[in-house]
C-alpha cells in the first residue's frame, strides 16, 4: 500500500493509475480511528473500483468546538496496518497545512444551502461548510469514479449528493448501511470516548428511535399528524434514560423537508449527548414497512 502526504503526489499517482490501467478508481474519505463501519466502506468500495484510494485527515473547518477536534482519536499507525490488510491500493494522510496552504483566513469555501442549515447544520453552524470543501477538495485532488459513504451521517449524505449534483463532479457517490454494534449503538469513533457506564446506557438511543419508528407504522394513514407527539416521547425517553437529546426529527429522506400529508419516504434522525459525546443516529420510514436495519 502506497502512503502519500503530499496532495500533488496523491493526484500524479491517481493520474498514473488511470494512464496505466485505465480502470476504475474508489475513494473512501475518513477521519481516521477506524472501526468495521470504515472496513465495511472498504470493502464496498473494492468491490466498485479497481483501485480504492483511503484519506485520513481529521478537517478542522467541520469541527465546530476547539476541544472536539483536539480530542478526536488519532491512530494513523494502527489504521495503516488495517487498511494494508483491507487491500488498499494508497492511503492519502495529509497534514492540515497540506490541505489548507492558505490557512484559516484566506481559503475558499463550498456551501450548501438549506440542507446544510437544519438538524445538525443548525446545532453545529458551518459544519457542513467543512464537510463540503474538504470532500470537494478531496475529489478534485483524486478525481474518482466512486466514492463511498456511511448512512450513519445521513444528512451528511445528502449534503455530498447535492454538491456533486450542484457542481457536475463526475462521481457517483455510493452509500451503504449503517453499521452497528450488537446492541444496536451505531459505531463510530467517538464511542471510544464513552465511560463504561455510559456505553451501557448507549444504546438507548438506537431502541428509542426504532420504537419511535415502529409507532410511526402502527398508524401510516395519520402521518404525519402522529409525529409531534411521538418526538415528545421520544426525547422525553432519552432524558429518563440519561441521554441530553439534541434533536429528535421526522424528515422526508429526500431533502430533509417537514413531512406533508401524501409523502411516504421518511428518515427519523435523533443526536443526544452522553458524557460528552454526541451520539447520532437514524432509521428510514417508508410508507407501509420500516427498514429498520438502516
């Protein structure tokens, strides 16, 4: 496996990959400190291209507290060693003034409105604005076919499908399914921050949003009349259990709209606080079955 810093090396050696082979290049963005949820984006993605490039770069513009970006697990010699074994063809790591040559200051943004604006976009202002022009960069630099993305960070999701759409990348951006724990806790790299007694209680977040999503079915004619009342219940459920809740939200899965009468393709969205990790995760609610593996 090939490990590149250097941004213009990263994009000569993407070039040579396409002029020698001629195939089909997956890229796979991360912050590092990975888990199964980032392998499982692996091997997604080996499976959609020929050659899959891995990034590593923990973006201090999406970061929207000093101390969550100081305290976000770095791992990069042990995520090597994963990524080597997962049949990476190159892992890009670069430094933040590698992406950033200009600074903080001076640099160009990618914004995309409304839907970078509500939920998280709300509670985390100019996160999305991070998120956006660090994955713009990331696809100009490598120019891939593919890239591959976790439903976990849905709305992020839909942020990176809006910007390419908007922008004409020519990229396909693949998704897969939220990958989870046993219990039902959505992996992710902040759960290594968790205490043990906080990781039991975890969970709870995953259990009320699919019992929030299960009641949404016992009724799908009063949608989307039913819903207030169970967002109450269901951030009142979290408080009992010890849970912060941020947000608890019913939204349509295309846009992150409010819900009308007659939609039938939902996304329930829920972030609470834990010993001071936030915890998010969601659940599809399609009119008549609930995937709620998703």
């Amino acid at each position: 496996m090939r490990i590149v810093r250097d941004r213009r090396q990263v994009t000569a050696l993407c070039r040579e990959w396409r002029r020698r082979d001629a195939r089909k290049l997956a890229l796979v963005p991360t912050m590092g400190n990975l888990h199964e949820g980032h392998l499982a984006l692996v091997r997604h993605a080996r499976e959609r291209g020929d050659r899959v490039l891995v990034s590593i770069f923990v973006n201090p513009l999406q970061f929207d507290r000093a101390e969550d970006l100081a305290g976000y697990p770095r791992t990069l010699e042990a995520d090597t060693k994963r990524l080597a074994e997962a049949g990476v063809d190159a892992l890009f790591c670069p430094e933040a003034g590698e992406m950033y040559p200009e600074g903080a200051t001076s640099r160009a943004q990618v914004r995309v409105p409304g839907l970078s604006e509500v939920l998280e976009g709300e509670s985390r202002p100019g996160h999305f604005d991070g998120v956006a022009t660090v994955v713009a960069k990331l696809f100009n630099l490598a120019q891939p076919d593919v890239a591959v993305f976790g439903e976990k960070d849905y709305q992020q999701l839909l942020v990176i499908r809006a910007m390419v759409e908007a922008l004409n990348f020519p990229v396909v951006v693949d998704a897969i399914p939220t990958v989870r724990e046993e219990d039902g806790l959505a992996l992710s790299s902040r759960n290594g921050r968790l205490s043990r007694a906080a990781r039991r209680r975890a969970p709870e977040l995953h259990r009320c949003l699919r019992d929030t999503a299960e009641a949404c079915l016992l009724e799908p004619d009063q949608w989307p009349r039913i819903f207030n009342e169970l967002i109450t219940n269901a951030e009142q459920r979290l408080r009992a259990a010890g849970l912060q809740p941020d947000y608890v939200s019913i939204r349509r899965a295309e846009d992150l709209g409010l819900p009308q009468a007659g939609d039938r393709d939902l996304v329930l969205l829920g972030a609470a606080w834990l010993d001071g990790v936030r915890l998010i995760d969601n659940l599809r609610l399609q009119y008549g079955r609930f995937a709620g593996a998703r």
